[in-house]
C-alpha cells in the first residue's frame, strides 16, 4: 500500500518538476540571454533533472528510495540558487519572477511532507532575504555591512513589509500544501485499506458463493444472466461461458421453459417464489426435479435491479422421500398383516395336527393317502411362511449383552447341517482368527441373523455342491469384528442385486422372500453394518461388522482368545 502512495505522490511530482525546468529555462535562456554567472547552475539543474527523470523512467515501480531522494534534494538545491539569481538580475525585491519560488515550495509538498515542506520555506525565506540584503548593500562600501540591514529596518519600510509578506506567503503556501499533501496521503493510505477489505471481502464471498452446494444465478432488468456458480453448471448443464452474459430465456427456452418463466416473472410481475418445484431436462434427456427460489433485488433510487435464483436438484430428496412413504406404507401393512397371520396360524395348526391324527387312525391308502400327506405337507410349508412372516414384522429391540461369537456360528452351522433346506453335498465351515470372541449384541437376534444367512447360502446351490464358509476376522484398530458368510455358488445377476433385501422377493421357486429381509432389518436393529459382494459364477459374499472396542490377548483351555471390554452403558 505504501509502494502505491509513494507512486501516485512520484506520478504527481516528476510533470510539476518538468514544468518548473521548462519555466526557468524559458527565463534564464529566453528572457535574461543565459547570464554567465548562472551557466554552472544552469547546467547542473539540467543534469540532475535529466538523471532524475531518466531514474523514475527505469524504476517502473516509482519508488522513492535513497537514489531517488538524493536526485531530489540536490534538484530542489540547483533550482533554488537559480531561481535566486533570476530574482536578484531582475529587480530584486521587484523582481516579477518571486513567484517562482512558490512552485518550488509546492512541488516540495509532493516529496517531503509537510516538514519537508517547510524545511522547504525556511530555505527559501533564506535565499530571498539574502538576494534582497544582497542587493540593497551600498556598491561603494568594499566588503558586505550591517548598512543594508539598518536600511530595511529605518529608512524603507515599504522594503520590509514586502519582503516580510513574501516570507508570509511562503510559509502559508508551505503550511497549505504541506497539509493537504498529509491529508491526502491519509486518506490515501485510508482509500487503500478499504479498497483492500473491500476486494478481500468480494473474493471470500465469491469463492463461498461459487462453492455453495445449492446453484446460483442472478439476473439483471433486461434478464441477462450475471452471476452462475460451479453447482448451478452442474445442476442445469450450462457452463458459465455459455450462460454467463446471456437472456437466460434463451439459454433455458429448450430444456427448462418453466425456469425462464419463473425468472422473467419476477422482472415483468416482481413476483419472488420462495418455494417452487419444476422439472428440468439434463443434457442426456433425463428428467430432473428442482427446487427453486427466487427473490427481487432492488436498490433505493434505482428500482428493480434483477432477480435472484437458488436451486437444488431434488433427485436424492424424492428418492428418500419415497422410501419414508413406502417404509410407513409397509410398516402399516406390516402390523395388520402380523395379526391376520397371527390368527390364521392358530387353526392351520389345529388343521394340520388334526389330518396328522386322522391319518395315523384311519387306514387310507392310494390317493387318499395322498392327499392326507399333500394337507400335512402345505400346512408345514404353510405356517413356515407365517413363521417368517411374523418374525419379520416383529423384530423386537434387541437387549445388548456381551456375546461369544464363535459358540453362536457353531450352533448355527449345526442347526444347518440337519435342515432339509441343506444338501448333504454341501459343506458348511467355521474359519476364525482366535477360538473366542466376543461382540455387542443381542444373542437369539444374531443366530436368526446368521441362520437365515447360511440358509440363503445352502439354497443357492439347487441341490448341487457347495461350501459355504463363516470366516470371523478381527481388527483391533477399529475395534471391530467383521463376519464374512461366503459361498462358491452362482452370485445374484446385476438386475436383481438391488431388491435382494426387499420383502417378498425372491428369485426361488419355494422362497417366500422373506429370508434376506429379515436379515436386513435385524441388522439394523442390531446397527451392525451389512454389504454383500457378489459376481455371477463366483458366489456371494456377505460381510456384517459388528461392535467391539480393546482387545487383549489371553489364554483360555490351550486356545488363544482375544476379548473385547465393553462399557456398561452399552448394556440394557
């Protein structure tokens, strides 16, 4: 900032100095036929006035450094004693060209200050009562006396009074420009702090707006768009070169008719929408919802200035939003569904033990036989489907407590093992980094958790042979236990991959669709994390990451067992 003030004070001072030279040189040459007794002046005020104006013309910075100052103060010495020596050939205290030295006390405020300005004066007053001392000293008296003095003072006052208003003048004139060259060098200094904040403070609120999550446009009176940020480019599919500058009706009239509308609305009727919801078209023809506001802006005196616009791509919103609408939905299906189930479940197993008894009883062969064994077999089937159902639609808060995990997936691959849903060609294993570990959870939640899991995977091999491996793994830095239940089947095809979860969707030709949901919402009862990781031909692999927070190394029956402490706030 400083730099600027001395360069604005050195673009002021070099024309105002090449003035005061061309001036002099026009009476010293031209007027008084270059005098001999100023030739040595003369030309040294030439040299250093060139020096000078050559030094600012190489310094494109105009700085006033020690260089530049010397060349100064020896320019304002030269042109001092010249301007003395036109006052004394031409007049003396009559002499027309006084005036001269009022330029050079103003041209010193541009470089001095005011200090300087009147250190200036003083100088001058100097050179001025000397040439006129000089001059009023008797031409008979062979050395220099007191007589001049005596003779101001006594006998011409006229004399006296002129050369004090002279010295009046200079020192007013010194006072005067030396301030105002203060004053403006403070408010320069003040001008350019502003003008700093001011700049600093666009460019932060430029970057914040340019980087705002929501897009950005605004407006003028004629409608051409001023201001378009990085997410309204992303938003509508415009660059800020094809927007920027534009009637936003034609840059939106192909894709986004009702955002112009909108717009030139508020510049036609000055209406401002806090809350609108359109749909634009992106550049690949897909059909994008957008939450639109818009606001007036005006200035005092001026009137309309243009409006402003904030939008939103709604995509994500809409799509939660629907998910909420589809979860209140189901859980409203859910609760009378459970109690229909519950209701029916009660008689189909009056009926199935019933035909059970009749069978056992009654001798009944060929088709009736049948048909007794086809009513025991669909009840079963039946109230298994109940079963899930109701287990599905009633996944109770679990109760958290510390829980061995390799005791739960044993227990499980045993249960797997004499299910019917298993094959007896499949092979169902335990691999674990540690014989014992333990995890937050809820006990009989986690085993519904992985038999249905192991199940999913026995049946995704038809019959055939497979492995299906529970693979327990430990990370001590996260404090977590990852669970990976991993088969070798044929994996889920890429169309079906995001409605596994879903409830009664199943690709089997006996599934209810209910196996996998209940997985999913037990997990997030439990707040266990669940991926899966699937390639057709390679099998699936699902991953659970259950809670868990130090581990510490200990023996227990010859195993090595790695414990995790939990606080007591993370039991019920």
């Amino acid at each position: 900032m400083e730099e600027t003030e001395k360069s604005r004070r050195l673009g002021w001072f070099l024309p105002l100095k090449l003035a005061s030279y061309v001036i002099l040189m026009a009476v010293v040459v031209g007027w008084m036929g270059f005098p001999n007794y100023l030739q040595l002046q003369v030309i040294l005020y030439s040299i250093l006035t060139l020096a000078f104006t050559v030094t600012i013309a190489l310094d494109k910075r105009l700085r006033l450094d020690i260089l530049v100052l010397v060349l100064i103060t020896l320019q304002f010495l030269a042109e001092i004693s010249i301007e003395t020596g036109v006052i004394y050939a031409t007049g003396n205290v009559n002499s027309p060209f006084s005036a001269l030295f009022i330029l050079t006390i103003v041209s010193a405020a541009l470089a001095y200050r005011l200090v300087g300005t009147l250190l200036a004066a003083s100088l001058v007053s100097v050179a001025y009562a000397f040439i006129i001392w000089l001059g009023l000293t008797s031409s008979t008296d062979s050395e220099i006396s007191m007589q001049a003095l005596r003779t101001i003072f006594s006998s011409q006052e006229s004399v006296f009074y002129s050369i004090f208003l002279h010295i009046l003048i200079f020192y007013l004139v010194a006072f005067i420009s030396g301030y105002l060259a203060e004053r403006l060098s403070t408010q320069d200094r003040e001008l350019a702090a502003a003008s700093r904040e001011l700049r600093r403070a666009k460019l932060e609120t430029d970057e914040i707006l340019r980087h705002l999550n929501s897009g950005l446009l605004t407006i003028d009176s004629r409608g051409i768009i001023v201001y378009f940020n990085r997410a309204a480019e992303k938003i509508l599919g415009y660059t800020e070169e094809q927007a920027r500058g534009m009637d936003c009706r034609e840059v939106f009239a192909e894709r986004m008719p009702a955002m112009a509308a909108y717009l030139t609305d508020g510049l036609s009727k000055r209406v401002a929408y806090p809350r609108k919801e359109l749909e634009i078209v992106d550049r690949d023809f897909n059909h994008i919802p957008l939450g639109l506001s818009t606001s007036i802006l005006t200035e005092e005196g001026y009137g309309l200035r243009g409006v402003i616009a904030i939008f939103s791509d709604l995509t994500e919103a809409k799509a939660l939003e629907a998910k909420v609408r589809a979860a209140d939905r189901l859980a409203a299906v859910g609760e009378l569904s459970a109690s229909i189930a519950h209701e029916i479940r009660n008689p189909l197993a009056a009926i199935s033990g019933s035909v059970q008894v009749l069978r056992n009883e009654l001798s009944v062969d060929g088709e009736n036989r049948r048909l007794m064994d086809l009513i025991v077999k669909e009840s079963d089937r039946l109230t298994s489907i109940l079963t899930d159902f109701l287990t599905y639609s009633r996944v109770t808060p679990p109760v958290y407590t510390k829980v061995e995990l390799c005791h739960i997936v044993s227990e499980v691959i045993e249960l797997l093992r004499h299910d019917d849903s298993c094959s007896d060609d499949v092979d169902i294993l335990l691999e674990a980094d540690e014989a014992i570990v333990y995890v937050v959870g809820d006990e009989g939640q986690i085993k519904q958790l992985l038999m249905n899991l192991g199940l999913n995977a026995c049946q995704a091999f038809n019959d055939n042979g497979g492995e299906v491996v529970f693979h327990i793994v430990l990370d001590p830095l996260r404090c977590v236990v990852e669970l990976y239940v991993r088969d070798n089947g044929p994996g889920i095809p890429e169309e079906y991959r995001d409605r596994i979860f879903e409830p009664f969707y199943s690709t089997k030709r006996e599934g209810t669709g209910l196996g996998l949901a209940i997985v999913h919402r037990i997990a997030s009862a439990l707040q266990v994390p669940i991926s899966v990781d699937t390639r057709v031909g390679d099998g699936t692999t699902f991953l659970l990451q259950f809670q868990g927070y130090s581990v510490g190394n200990v023996r227990h029956h010859g195993a090595r067992q790695a414990e995790f402490t939990l606080p007591a706030s993370d039991f019920s």
